[in-house]
C-alpha cells in the first residue's frame, strides 16, 4: 500500500518550453501533497506544499509563477515548470500525505522525475 | 529553522563490517524522524520510522535510535553487504515538512 508514482521519470526539453510532472497517489488518497527539488550531490529541499482544491503554499525562494501546481483531485497534482531554463534542470520528488493522515504522519515518497533543460 | 546533519558525509567499509550513520537536528519539537535509502538517480526508499515517542526501532539488518533530547539519531547496519551501496538520508517531520539531511554516501566494498 502508499504507493506514489510520477509521471514522466526523465525528461528533456528545450530551454524556454513548459513541463508538466503528474504526482499520483495510486491506493490511498492525498489531501496534502509536498514537492521537493534536489540537485546533484545535495539534500532535498520542500518547494511547495499543495492542498486538494486550495491553492499551494511555496517556500521562501521559489518563484511561484514559474513552478505551478495544481492539486486537482485527491489523487493528482502536477508540477508545471514554465519557460524552463538550464538552472532548472534538477531532480523533482513528490510526496503525499494521506487523507486520513495527522499533520505529523508519514509523507510517501514518488520515484522522481529527472529534468534536463537544454 | 531546523538544521539536519548527517556524518560522515561519504564512507566505504568492508563487506560484513557494521555501519554507523549519524544525524543531528537542531530542534528537538519533532514529530517523528524518518531514515531513507536513495541509489543513484533514483527516488527515495522509506527504511524506518521512528516517532516522537519512541527509542529505537528494528528492521531485519537495520537499527534506528533516537534521543530527542540531544537531537540524535543513529542508523546501524548489521554486517554490510555490497546491496547496502547508496545514500542514506535522515528527515526530520515538524508537523506541515520534513527537513533532510544531506546524506551519507555508502561504499562496502566486497
């Protein structure tokens, strides 16, 4: 049980384009979904935090209009990161939390999406 | 802010020794504090979770202690094997994040 996937898992694109990232949570469902961004060699570090139906809270540094999210649903949220640039490529993690889940309980991590802006 | 560290940063040892991996957070208000394994290029594995509230929890080869108090978890493996590889991180849940550590990169060598 707590399975997160991602969708894609690798991607690659050209510098100036939109990527989206899907976030599922496949047998349980997420009021809270967390994206994390990690770059080579370092730790992850929180981006945003998203709530099904509500708008997402970002982190201090994170530029809002370029990494949107959406928590459509309380299986689905989606990364878009728009006019991607080379310093954007990086590894993408998501997580969720489950409905019946406490503030404090356990976050199930997705497998990752690698991007690679060229 | 909670700061999470983890030491040593990189590690190789021989096949069978034991591993011991350290972290050490800053604020001891914590939900529960969490040990992952990530291999190259890929997501992160969940290995133990311990809560506020406990000491220590076991899984098979792997042991987790916590003092709250002090703002220490440590992270044993039993007899390493070359499977053992990768990077490990430790979390800490504040309630609404978790704040992770910067890993423990783990070479056994054969």
């Amino acid at each position: 049980g707590a399975v997160v996937s991602q969708h894609p898992s690798w991607v690659i694109c050209k510098s100036g384009t939109s990527v989206k990232i899907e976030c599922r949570s496949l047998d349980f469902q997420a009021t809270t979904m967390f994206w994390y961004r990690q770059f080579p060699k370092q730790s992850l570090m929180l981006m945003a935090t998203s709530n099904e139906g509500s708008k997402a809270t970002y982190e201090q540094g994170v530029e809002k209009d370029k990494f949107l999210i959406n928590h459509a649903s309380l299986t689905l949220s989606t990364l878009t990161v728009t006019s991607a640039h080379p310093e954007d490529s990086s590894f993408y993690i998501c997580s969720a939390r489950s409905l019946a889940g406490a503030i404090g309980n356990e976050q199930f991590f997705g497998p990752g999406t690698r991007l690679t802006v060229l | 802010k909670q700061e999470v560290t983890q030491i040593p940063a990189a590690l190789s040892v021989p096949e069978g020794e034991n591993l011991v991996l350290n972290c050490s957070f800053t604020d001891s208000a914590i939900y529960n504090l969490q040990w992952f394994r990530q291999d190259p290029g890929k997501g992160l594995t969940s290995l133990l979770l311990i809560q506020s509230s406990q000491r220590e929890q076991t899984s098979g080869r792997l042991n987790a202690s916590l003092d709250k108090s002090s703002g220490r978890s440590t992270l044993y493996i039993a007899a390493s094997q070359p499977g053992d590889s990768a990077t490990y991180l430790c979390a800490v849940n504040r309630g609404n994040r978790l704040a992770f550590g910067k890993g423990n990169q783990v070479v056994v060598i054969p």
